[in-house]
C-alpha cells in the first residue's frame, strides 16, 4: 500500500498558482486605488518617490494610510505636508525603538610623504 498513512490526505497547494497570483494583483490593485482616493496629487507623487528610493518603508506607509482610513481617522485627502507630518511621527517612533546611536568615524588616509612637500 503506497501513499499517504490512512487518513490523511496528500500535500496539494490551496490553490493553483494562476488563482495566486490573480487574487495577489486584484488586492495590489484595489490598495493601489485606495492610496489614490486617499492622498492627493502632491502626496501620492511623494510616496511614489520614497518607493523608489525605499519600497520596504512605502508599503509601511501605505499600510499606516490605509488603516487609519479604515478606521475613520482620516478626513478628506492627505495632504503632502499632513504626509510629512506623517514620516516626521513615524520616524520618531522609530528612533525610539533603535536606541542603538550610530556614530561615525572618519579614517583618512595618510600619505608617507605628506607632511614633507616643501
């Protein structure tokens, strides 16, 4: 008798593959438009270019913008400054969390000679 023990059935994906990926691109595209009733023009150019640069750190704001238009704490559009606004309370909180202080240290380099060019 070859197969799985009785009772218990084979290892199948939920779903094919095809299905995955339409539910994935039909949820990206419905936060996609969600993000563009939320924000206005300027702020939706802002978050675009802060993807560019930090696609990590844009859906984190975006995932922020969505939950607090599902709850209601948003009224109207978002605007580019209430935006900053935003990042500025994000990051603090942030650097509250990392109480880890960076430093930085300079090593230049010395040439044999230098001291000597008279």
């Amino acid at each position: 008798m070859e197969g799985p023990p009785q009772g218990l059935k084979p290892q199948t994906p939920a779903e094919p593959n095809g299905e995955q990926e339409a539910r994935r691109a039909a949820e990206e595209n419905m936060r996609r438009d969600m993000i563009a009733t939320i924000l206005d023009g300027a702020a939706r150019e802002r978050l675009s270019r802060i993807a560019l640069v930090s696609p990590e750190r844009s859906q984190q704001i975006e995932a922020v913008l969505l939950r607090m238009a599902q709850t209601g704490q948003l009224r109207g559009k978002v605007t580019e400054s209430q935006l900053i606004e935003l990042l500025e309370q994000m990051e603090e909180a942030q650097s509250k969390t990392n109480t880890k202080k960076t430093t930085i240290v300079y090593q230049r380099r010395r040439d044999f000679d230098d001291d000597d060019d008279f």
